[in-house]
C-alpha cells in the first residue's frame, strides 16, 4: 500500500481550495471598491487606477501577479498597492484553510456530530462526496466572504450599504430555514435545542434559531461597538446565539495580537538589513507578456526607483495590523477561529 498518497491527496486539496480563497480575496478587492460607490461588480475588468490600463489576466493571478511586477503596473510602472496581495494572501489562508478543516476532517468540527459520522480525508471528500458536508463548507465560506468584505470597505473609510446587509442577513436566514441542518445548535436545550435532525430538511428549528442568534448578534455587537454589530448580528443568524457570544469574546483577543503583530513589523529606527523572504525574488524572474512586445522594463528595474517590495509589504503590513480601527478584520479572524473550534465551544454553553 502507498500510505503516502493519502496525506497528498489532503495537501493537494487543501492547496486548491486556498487557491480558490486567493480568488475569492482578489474579487473582494474589486467589490470592495465598486459596492460602496454603486458600480456593478460583474462588469468591467480590473483596470490600474493611475492609466486606465486593463490587467492582463496573468497579471491578476493571486498574490504572485503583484510579486512578480514587483508591485508596479505593467503598462505605467504606477506602485499598485501592497493590500491587494496582503488581502489576497489573507483570503488563501483563512477562507482556504476553514474549507480546508472541515472538509478534510469529514466534518469533525461539527457541534454534536450533526452531520453523522465523520468521514475524513480527501479520498473520501473526491470519492464518496457528501453533498450536506460540502454545502455546509460553502455557507461558512460565505460568512466569512460577507464578514471580509465589510472589513475592507471599512478600512476604507467607507460604509456597506444597507441594502446588501439586509440581502446577506435575508439570505443567510433563508439558508439556514431551507436547510435545518447548516445549523446544527439549539437555542436552549430542550427549547429549539438538541442537534439537528440527521435528514435533510426545513422547518421553523433553522428560522428560529437563526433569528434568535440574530437579534443577540446585534444587540451584544451594538452594545460594544457600531462597527460590529452588523457582522456579528450575520455570525448570530448563521451559527446561531452562542457562536456571536464566543466570537465577541474572541475579538479582543484577535485585536490583541493583531496589534502586537503590528509592532513587532513596525520599521525599526536603524537602518535595519531587509531580510524579508519575499525579497528574494530571482533576478530574472519571467515577465510575460501577452502582446509579444519588446519586454517592458522588468521589475526589478521598476522597484530600484523606489522603496523594495519587501519593504512596502512590510510597511503596509505595520500600518494595517497596527491600525487602531480594524474591528471588522478582528470579528473575521475571530469567526475563523471559532469555525474550527466551535465544536468545542459551543458545547460550552449547552
Ligand atoms: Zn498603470
């Protein structure tokens, strides 16, 4: 037997679906820009905001689209931001790595079992898919898409519009009422409680619990702050009371760390030697070009006339994790922590 294969299998997996969060964080870009100001999402390709110029489409693969042009524009050399390959890189990891844990794990974090035995393992998820376990992934997914999503248009100084928060909260409940068993927590035990029915199915279970989680979401997010109540009023209605009560627990720790991150990249005052590893590009890394057109200045040339990749990363990375706002971003990373645990702590609460 090759005993080998199997953990391949799983990291092949794992691989694809932070992939597949890479993309999800390059379109959150997009829509983080376009929804707070009205324009459609869907039409239109991205396009270098100093010349108007489109991005080439293996220009805009995750993260090492902007590594290898060396963060510039290829058409006017322009620096493109380092968040779009910072929230890229974020989306992998967390979105990526939640999907990755509950698929692989054959729903493992599932509080009380609720989708029946656990059948872990890429060979199983590829072979024997269960399609409830699947579905249930994409939902958290989506959570987690809606709760990043209103961190970027936050850090914007922006505000979602009321109208999307209602479409996601209406959608999110309808998901949960269709679907009983995507959530899998009771509002007490014996009222509405218990682990949800092991068939698939609808009723008022779901709407019930939802709602309830809704409004305790909402009220304990207002009461700390304006900035969270419609996010952890989503994470109420979509995992239910106890989960925004823990996530709310968890946010100040996530804040905690986030800012002692910050400062641990914070530029020091002496020159310090840039040893960060994205710095390390080969000299001559392949610069494509879709036109056949004499190359262009290659990045590396581009970036002598300015502060080195790894420094711009680093100093977006310092002013972004240090940032006495970011509260969205903190209630994001307490959800994802709380979507591997929460079997766990949920039980906590009965
Ligand atoms: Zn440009």
């Amino acid at each position: 037997m090759v005993e080998w294969i199997v953990p391949l299998t799983d990291g092949v997996v794992a691989l694809l679906l932070m992939v597949i969060g890479g993309n999800l964080g390059s379109f959150l870009n997009v829509v983080a820009h376009r929804l707070p100001l009205g324009l459609s999402v869907v039409h239109g390709g991205s396009r270098c905001p100093d010349c108007g110029a489109a991005i080439r489409w293996h220009d805009n693969v995750p993260v090492l689209g902007w590594l290898l042009l060396g963060g510039r524009c290829r058409d006017c050399h322009g620096p493109i931001a380092p968040r779009y390959p910072m929230v890229e890189a974020t989306a992998a990891v967390v979105i990526g790595g939640v999907a990755a844990c509950e698929l692989l794990s054959g729903g493992g974090t599932v509080p009380y079992g609720g989708l029946g035995p656990g059948r872990a393992g890429a060979d199983n998820l590829l072979l024997r898919p269960d399609w409830r376990l699947v579905a249930y992934a994409a939902f958290h997914a989506w959570v987690l898409v809606d709760l990043l999503l209103a961190a970027l248009v936050e850090a914007d100084g922006r505000v979602v519009p009321r109208r999307w928060t209602t479409v996601t909260l209406v959608a999110t409940l309808a998901a949960v009422a269709l679907c009983d068993w995507l959530l899998p927590v009771g509002v007490w035990p014996g009222v509405f409680g218990g682990p949800a029915p092991a068939a698939p199915g609808w009723g008022p279970r779901g709407l019930v619990v939802g709602m309830v989680g809704w409004v305790v979401g909402l009220a304990a997010g207002a009461m700390v702050s304006p900035a969270l109540r419609d996010g952890l009023g989503l994470v109420g209605a979509a995992l239910g009371w106890q989960a925004a009560l823990g996530v709310l627990l968890l946010v100040p720790v996530c804040r905690g760390i986030r800012r002692r991150c910050g400062a641990l990249l914070a530029p020091a005052d002496e020159p310090a030697v840039d040893t960060h590893p994205l710095d390390a590009l080969p000299p001559d890394a392949p610069v494509l070009d879709a036109h056949g057109a004499p190359p262009s200045p290659s990045p590396h040339e581009a970036v002598a006339a300015g502060p080195s990749v790894g420094r711009r990363l680093r100093s977006a990375a310092a002013a972004g994790l240090g940032s006495e706002a970011g509260l969205g971003g903190d209630l994001f990373l307490a959800t994802a922590i709380h979507l591997v645990a929460w079997r766990w702590w949920t039980g906590l609460w009965g």
